[in-house]
C-alpha cells in the first residue's frame, strides 16, 4: 500500500507502547496527522494499534477533534469516544485505558 504525502503544514507523531525497548509488539500505538492553525485542529487523522486484531483509523475520535480548540481535555474526549464500546478479552482489559492514554498522548505531542 502506498500512502498519499502527509498534508502541507502538518505534524505527524507516531506513539508506541510495549513492554521492552527493542522490536516488540506495541501494547498500543496512536498515530496522528494534525494541522493546527489559530489554536484550532483544522485538519487531523487518528490511527489505533496493537489493540485489535488489527491497526484502524478512528474517526469517532476526528469528529471529536476536528475543528475544535487543540487541548488536553480534548483529547481526553477523543481517547473515551476511540474506545467507546471496546470489548477487552479475559486478560487485556488494560489496553483500553494505556490506549487513552497513548492516543492523548500521541495528540498533546503533535499539537504542541
């Protein structure tokens, strides 16, 4: 797959937790694409790893954002609407919150 060149004046911010420093699988990862112009997320794609069978864009999370004033509470918001209805299996139950936590992470990095 190739992908399209990132947006003029954006800043994209890859996030990855895992247990080890080196070539392990994330716990969870965010990956963020963000325009900010004014204070205000004109532009920003929101992208969930290694908490499912496989990476997706979240775009619950982008409707939360978009077009709204770049801060924590926000992304705070984003994180809880990404994961909104997340089913964890019998052991994992704590990728839901790291991945809250990656993802406002991840969007207070490309914003700043």
């Amino acid at each position: 797959m190739t992908l399209p060149a990132p947006k003029a004046g954006s800043k994209q911010v890859y996030l990855k937790l895992r247990d080890r420093a080196s070539y392990e699988f994330a716990l969870s990862s965010a990956a963020i694409v963000a325009v900010v112009n004014g204070g205000k997320l004109d532009y920003v794609r929101v992208a969930l790893g290694g908490v499912g069978t496989k990476p997706w864009r979240s775009l619950e999370a982008e409707r939360v954002l978009h077009g709204k004033t770049a801060e924590e509470r926000l992304f705070r918001q984003a994180a809880e609407a990404a994961l909104h209805g997340a089913q964890p299996q019998s052991q994992n139950a704590f990728k839901i919150t790291l991945a809250k936590r990656c993802i406002t992470h991840a969007l207070t990095l490309a914003t700043a």
